[in-house]
C-alpha cells in the first residue's frame, strides 16, 4: 500500500489518530482529586475516614516560620588564624634581643600577655557591636569550638587590657613608656576572620533539614464528617490526604486502568470535536489543511492546561486559553470557532482542580470574543473585547467568592486582568499562524477589498468594462452571502477577483469592447469558446504571480464550474456542428463546495445576464433569476456543495431585490415652463 495516496484519501482519520496519540503522550500521569473544600465551608460529601496512612503536611506559612526561626539559631562561624598571632608575638619577642636586662623582662612579660589575649580571639572592631551579645564557633583546626562574642576582644580592647596587665606588674609610667617607644600596638590584630562559606553551609541545612509535616493520619482515623465544617486543621489534613492520593493512590495504582482512562477521554474529545465540526461547517473534512490548524489549536490549548496543572491555583486564572478564539476566528466560522473551542476546554473539568470555575470562565471569555469579533475592522476594537473578557470573568468570579466563601483575593483578580492582556498578544499571533498554514485572515480579506491595490487597478485600466462587473458580482454575492450565513467578506474579495483573468485578452469579452470591431468576427466557434475559458487559467496564472491566497484562487476556478459556453456552443451546433463536440465548449475548473462559491457562480452569471434584459420590471429580474440558477443546477454545477435549498431559496429572493434596487424606475425631472 503506497504510504501517500491512504494519506490523502483518509486525511481526516490520520489527522484525528495523530492528535489522539499526541494528546496520550502528553497526557499528565496524575490522578484527579474528586472533592472540593475551602476552610469556612461545610463538608457536602459523605463522611471521609483515612484508607491509608499519610503524613499531615505542615502549611507554607508554617514552614516559613520554622524556617526562620530555624535560620535565627544558625552561629556564626569564624577562622582562628594562628600564623597571625604566633608572628606578631614572635616579632615582639625579638626586639628584646638589643634591649637591656630590664627591657627583656618587660617585652616577655608583654609577650606572654599578649598570647594569651590571641588565645582568646581578637577580632575587628567592626563586628564588636554585631557580636556583643551573641555565641559563635571559633574553628581551631578540625575542631569548633562555641565561644561568647563577650569574651572576645577588639582590636581596641586588646590593647586597653594588655596595657592594664603591664601596669599591674611594672607600674603605670614604665608601661607608658615602654607601649610607646616599642609601639605596642603594632602588634595587635585581628586573629579571627568571619567564615562565610561555612556559615552559610551550616545556615542552610538548617533551613533544608526543617520537616514537612508534622504528625501522621492513620488508616480508619476520621478525617472530616458530613455536615462538618472545615476548619483550619481540618484543611491542612485534608490537602495532606489529596496529595499522598494524587502522588501514589490517583488511579488506584493500577497504570493499566490509567491508561484506558486516558484513551477513553481522548477518544470521547475527539468524538465531540468530529461533532462539533460536523454541526458547523462540515465542508472543512474536505481540507486537511483546515482541520489539521484545528487540531493544532486544540493540542497547544490541551499543553497548556496540563501546565496549568502544576500552576498554583491562585495563578491559574492568567492563562488565556481565549486565544484559540481570536486565532480560530481569523479562518473558521465563529460557531465553528466555538464550538470546537468548547470542546478543547473539556480537559479543564477532567484535569484540572476547581476547574469548573475555570471552564465556565473561559468558555464565557470565549462567548465574548466570538460576539464582538463583528467589530475587528475599528482599531479600538481589540482592546474593547478584552476589557468585556475582564469583566465577564470577574462577574463569574465574584458568583463563584459568594457562593463559596473564600472571599476575593487580589492576586487572582490581578491575574484575570493580565488573562485580558495577554489576549492582547494574540492577534500579532493571526500573522504566524496566517504564514505557517497559507490561511486568509480576516484582516487580510479587508485588505483585499481595497479597490487601489495593484491587480484590480491594473483590471481598471486594461478591462474597465470587467472591473464594474466585478464591482456589481461582488456586492451581489456579500449581499446574498450575509443573507445565508456566510462569509459575506470572503465572497466580496472572490467577486472583485474571479475575473482578474480577462486582463489578458480584454477586448475577448463583451463588456470591455468600445467600438463596432467584433473580436470574435473571424473566429470559429470552438476558437472563440477556448479564448473565453482561458480566463480562467489567466485568472489563475496572475493570481499566483501576485502571490494572491489560495482560497481566492479557488474562486477563480470555480466562478464557472464545468458550464457550458453557451452562446458560442449553440452557434456550433446551428453551423452543423457535431453534439458529441461538447467537452470543447465547456469550462474545466472545478466544481463550486462553498457555500460562497456557489454564490459568486450564481451572481457572476445572473449580473451579466442582466444587463442584456430590453425591460428590468420585476417580473423580467425574477425569471431571469430563476431562469439562470435552475440552468446552473439543472446542469450539475453545485452538486458537490453543501448548501441546502433553503439557502438557494433565500440567494433567489436576494439576487431579486438587489436587482430591482439597482435597476429601479427613476422619476422624470419636470421641465421648466417658458417665461412670457
């Protein structure tokens, strides 16, 4: 079996298969907790007894606490440097070497004082103040050992106390004498420096080693009964209980039936989303391009639920899964839109803890954006739907605080402030997903519409006579197309496109052609239908060049189906012509599937006939109108489309008013009587 062609042929089954297996793979292997509580609130559900064992996990608040209370009891850690002492009591000693008897005595004496003031530890006076009051560890070596900050000296205080030793021993004026002319103070210094590796190595563990919980629940042990409310201690071991259950007990420890599950609710989604587009606009399982940007919207909204699963709850709400709406609606019709949208929220009540609230939210930001969506053309227009989303979520918010009595917090509100600002970043993101899946935006469309662009000035110019068809066909189909239901913009771009062709060979056709020479005058008949159906490959041709879409392009070959060259058939058959010469006489582009097109093929036709009626009565427009469309079906040129007869009924009664406006009676203008 050639691997390609199963592709094309089943693109619907392949695309759907492709998105369930991804959805699978990225499914989270997490439980889902089926209670839902808040401190204050009454315990609705049955009484609740512990099935197993678990740990009562300490609050944030009560952890920090310990944390820092914990950090507190951490002591300081200093270095004692005993190279700094021994060589400035070294360098002291060694003075005595030219000093007298008496000076010997002293400067050993002052030594000895000196070491043992070193022994204890001096440290700088900058830290004196810090340290006053509290214990520290003097690391000797290998060993530490827990010291008073009280009992250490200043640089300072040192000196002070070893002078005072001196002048115990040798008097106050010898000392005086002596400190100044050896200048003592020299050879004091710090011996102790502040280890701050160590310190915060200490600090630390300190910190990491603090205990999550703070008792255990057993199995059989009455967590919380009906009709209880729950208090502050209640909350803390019920979270307790939803975390040991998520973590090990969510799915009963069996990965088999995890699995199952899983595919169950995939396949489920999947089914819901067939249905939706089936419902709304089933011509997309004709697209594998459509439906595979579909399915790319709902696997990213999918991702970023199962992010928002591992996001606090507070900070849940800032997700805007809204931008599948202003992305899908760029392309897709807005019930379209919304009802796949509807479908990709589902995993927020499977997945998702209060996400109920969440899914009532967006599914209501979702409503909002789809409604307003008709303003897209006013440069205020973005910003104006975004502040209705703020607001439309709040209001569900606010009901969802009163009813629970949790209260409002303003985190979250904050957080749905910035869901509508970020919204704001999706409509730069229309032009990413415009360039990755060639798809017509909406602002692209209007842009489109402007009658100065390049291709339909040059039309002007060259085919002046088919620019003012085009004109008349494209007011025609956006008028019959909002009538319906469709996409009234897309049909007037198609209108203004679909005969871009007869640029190339103008004077060819009827309308463009000033003066008595008749193109067609020295042509046969099968010459002169194959320069009329080559519009349609021209049409194609310059539209490519132009790097018009492909779904403008679609209009070009579908604006006369496989219909027949009528006239210049019949004019064939009258000069003898053999019938079975058909196929020459008809147009090869492809049969129209939208409902827009169906409509363009249907204006196009009925607005060139029109001009040909002697009388524009409204009996004349209806069976001209009737004449035309009932030829265009009787001859299979919709067969394929989907749109239905109620919809061709109410193109016919369009087509027939439009008509009779453009071609109504004007009054005579009474002539001015002569003066006498």
């Amino acid at each position: 079996m050639k691997i390609k062609p199963f592709l094309l042929k089943h693109k619907v089954i392949v695309t759907l298969v492709i998105l369930g297996v991804l959805m699978l793979i990225i499914f989270p292997q997490k439980g889902t907790f089926k209670y839902s509580y808040h401190t204050g609130g009454t315990w609705m559900y049955e009484t609740l007894v512990a099935p197993f064992d678990f740990p009562i996990l300490k609050t944030q608040e009560e952890r920090l606490m310990e944390m820092e209370e914990k950090a507190s009891e951490v002591l300081d850690y200093y270095e004692f440097e005993s190279r700094v002492s021994d060589d400035r009591v070294s360098s002291l000693k060694q003075t005595a070497s030219d000093a007298s008897s008496a000076d010997k005595n002293f400067i050993y004496a002052t030594a000895s004082a000196l070491q043992s003031i070193y022994d204890k530890g001096v440290i700088a006076s900058s830290v004196d103040d810090r340290l006053a009051d509290k214990v520290i560890f003097i690391k000797k070596g290998k060993r530490a050992v827990e010291t008073a900050g009280a009992e250490l000296y200043t640089v300072d205080e040192a000196y002070s106390s070893l002078k005072e030793t001196i002048s115990d021993r040798f008097g106050e004026e010898l000392t005086d004498s002596l400190f100044n002319s050896l200048n003592i103070r020299e050879y004091i210094t710090a011996n102790l420096s502040y280890d701050e590796a160590t310190t915060m190595l200490v600090h630390r563990n300190a910190v990491e080693y603090v205990s999550p919980t703070s008792g255990v629940v057993y199995a059989g042990q009455l967590i919380v009964s009906k009709g209880e409310i729950v208090t502050r201690e209640i909350n803390q071991m019920l979270d307790s209980y939803k975390s040991e259950y998520l973590s090990h007990y969510g799915y009963n420890d069996s990965k088999l039936a995890s699995f199952f599950s899983h595919v169950l609710f995939v396949i489920i989604m999947l089914w819901l989303l067939v249905c939706a587009i089936q419902l709304t606009d089933n011509i997309i399982f004709r697209y594998g391009r459509q439906l595979t940007f579909i399915a790319a919207l709902v696997l990213l909204v999918f991702i970023a639920i199962t992010v928002m699963m591992n996001v606090r709850e507070s900070y849940r709400m800032i997700v805007p899964l809204g931008l599948y709406v202003i992305i899908a609606q760029s392309w897709l019709k807005p019930s379209t839109t919304y009802a796949t949208y509807v479908v990709a929220l589902l995993p927020l009540l499977f997945l998702v803890d209060g996400g109920v609230e969440l899914y009532i939210m967006n599914v209501l930001a979702g409503a909002i954006l789809v409604s307003s969506s008709r303003f897209y053309r006013k440069t205020w227009s973005q910003f104006f739907s975004a502040l209705l989303v703020f607001f439309g979520m709040l209001l569900v918010y606010v009901a969802y605080a009163l009813a629970s009595g949790n209260g409002f917090h303003r985190v979250e509100i904050i957080c749905l402030l910035g869901y509508s600002v970020l919204l704001l970043v999706g409509y730069p993101l229309i032009f990413m997903f415009e360039k990755l899946f060639s798809y017509v935006s909406v602002s692209r469309l209007w842009e489109l519409t402007d009658t100065s662009n390049a291709v339909l000035q040059e039309m002007s110019k060259k085919a002046p006579g088919t620019f003012q068809h085009s004109l008349q066909v494209a007011s025609l189909a956006e008028s019959a197309c909002r009538e319906i239901g469709g996409n009234p913009v897309l049909a007037r771009v198609g209108g203004l496109y679909h005969d871009i062709g007869k640029i190339m060979n103008p004077l060819c056709f009827i309308e463009n052609q000033t003066s008595d020479v008749d193109y067609h005058a020295n042509l046969t008949a099968k010459q002169s239908a194959a320069a009329i159906i080559k519009h349609v490959d021209d049409g194609v041709a310059i539209a490519r060049k132009n790097q018009l879409p492909a779904l403008i392009i679609n209009f070009i070959e579908s604006h006369h189906g496989t219909s027949l060259t009528g006239f210049f058939y019949n004019k064939y058959i009258n000069e003898g012509g053999d019938p079975a010469d058909e196929g020459a006489f008809r147009y090869h582009g492809q049969l129209p599937f939208t409902k827009e097109q169906v409509v363009l093929m249907f204006a196009d036709s009925i607005e060139a006939a029109s001009r040909t009626l002697k009388s524009h009565d409204a009996e004349s427009i209806s069976k001209l109108v009737d004449s035309i469309m009932d030829a265009k079906i009787a001859d299979g040129q919709i067969a394929e489309s989907k749109i239905t007869f109620k919809e061709v009924a109410e193109v016919r009664e369009c087509f027939k008013k439009f008509l009779q406006q453009i071609y109504h009676e004007r009054i005579e203008y009474p002539k001015l009587k002569e003066s006498r």
